[in-house]
C-alpha cells in the first residue's frame, strides 16, 4: 500500500513505474490531448488517432462530456474540447503573473509596431501561445490562446533556442524533428544553429515566412530570476508590411518590451546582477 504524506505527494512520489499510474486516467488524457490539437474529430477518426477501440474513446468521451471538458456538435457527430478545459487552463495561467504583467507591455508594442504581439512559452518542446493583442488592420496573424507549433519555425521558439544551451537544443531538435513547413524552414541542425547565432548577436529572433508563406514574425526573449530564458514575445503579421527594412526598428521593440516584461515579473537579463 503506498503511504501519503500531507505534503501531498507520495513516498513513491519519484516512482514512476505503472504501477503508480491509472492507466484509464492516462487513458483518457491523451485522448483529450489528441483532440485539444485538432478543429475537433469524429469519434472514429480519434480512436484512429489513439490507437483505441471505438468502444473504449466513447466510454471516455461521455465521462468527459459530464465534466464539461468535451462537447459534442450534433450535426457532424464530431468531437470538440469542452469549456472545462477552458476553466482548467485559466487556473493554469493563474499560477504566474506574467500574463497579467506582460499585458500593458503587448498593448504599447502592438501601437508602436502596429502588428498583433503574442506571449508564448516552451511546452514539452513547442510553443505554447498564452495570450496576444490584436492589431486592427483588416490582414492580421491569429495564435489563439492554447495555440501550440513547432519551435524551429516560430518566432518565439527560435527566440528560446537560440537561449538555450547546445545540449538542450539537440534535445529539442532529436525529439521533435525539424519538419519542413515551407520551402524557407529550417530543416538542418547546422541552420538552425547559424540562426540561433545570428538572432543571440542582434538580440531577437525573426521567422522568415518559415511557417506560412506571407506571414512573419520578430521575437526576443524573457528571463526568469536567474537569467534563464522562461518565454517570448513576437509582433507578427504579412511580409508586406513586416518589411525587412524594416526589421532593425521593430526588433529594437520587441527587445524593449521584452525587457520591461522580464522586470515586471521579477526576471533578470543575461549578464545583469539580480536587483
């Protein structure tokens, strides 16, 4: 019998063999997670993607519908996320104040620069996007809250990378692959490394039309306590107007704001002593 502390966790709390896992838990998880990626699913069509029984992912799907963390579009039987998820993600964003202290920062970045500015972090090796100011022109990008990508053709993702230490970048780059989105993605570890170069000597990353053709992106960095690079912040929009004359002044902003986020929730810049 496993003993508890009141701390909360277990005696076996590092013991994570199965038999300290509920499997249907995990079960169930990933089929929440295989559809929080999609624009939502048949319920064929995910026990597909999971690999399950359609007997079993329906079982599933109906415990997670009493909990609000699923819903179902009766017209097309198919399968969405649920506003529970939404209430249990907002709790997650409420565990730290860089949400709330990056917002007036995003909202002076998307007057001067005019593009949407967008917050993100690192997530299992993607980028996980928290929340962006939208610009009011009629041609804007759009990275939803919850939005995750690869970090090899993000602004953000590049900004990180190019932060992290070698080593952790191979990881990144063993694990996830570096998949080609267009023909000006990085799908070489030697360009991506040249890149993560060039964006550490200017002090901000730029994704080149390297996940949609058309669009781009301008990102910088923000440090924890320690100096550590923990999120980012991008402006992104069309390449029209993203110019790369322009490139110098709206970089010059996003580090700016970068900056200024990275004091407000208490981090360092790289190099700086702690206040």
């Amino acid at each position: 019998m496993t003993q508890v502390s009141r701390r909360g966790r277990p005696r076996a709390f590092h013991d994570k063999t199965t038999q300290n896992t509920i499997q249907s838990l995990d079960r169930a998880m990933a089929i929440l997670e295989t559809l929080a990626r999609s624009e939502g699913m048949t319920l064929s069509n995910l026990a597909a993607a999971c690999g399950q029984s359609t007997a079993t992912v329906y079982r599933v799907l109906i415990t997670l519908q009493q909990r609000e963390m699923v819903d179902l579009e009766p017209a097309g039987q198919v399968w969405h996320v649920g506003v529970g998820t939404f209430r249990a993600g907002t709790s997650f964003l409420r565990r730290t104040s860089l949400v709330e202290r990056a917002r007036a920062p995003m909202q002076a970045l998307m007057r001067e620069s005019g593009e949407t500015a967008n917050l993100g972090i690192e997530q299992q090796d993607e980028v996980l996007f928290l929340t962006q100011v939208e610009t009011h022109q009629a041609i804007r990008a759009f990275f939803p809250p919850g939005t995750i990508g690869p970090m090899h053709v993000s602004g953000i993702g590049k900004a990180l990378l190019a932060w992290f230490d070698e080593g952790r970048v191979a990881q990144v780059v063993a694990r996830r692959g570096l998949e080609a989105f267009t023909p000006a993605s990085l799908t070489c570890a030697e360009d991506l490394r040249a890149d993560c170069i060039r964006t550490r000597a200017r002090g901000f990353a730029f994704d080149d039309e390297e996940r949609a053709p058309g669009m781009r992106c301008i990102a910088a960095p923000i440090f924890n306590p320690h100096g550590e690079p923990v999120a980012g912040v991008s402006v992104s929009g069309p390449a029209f107007r993203l110019e790369t004359g322009n490139l110098d002044r709206i970089g010059g902003l996003v580090v700016k704001t970068a900056a200024e986020i990275t004091a407000a929730t208490g981090g360092t810049m790289p190099g700086a002593k702690p206040v």
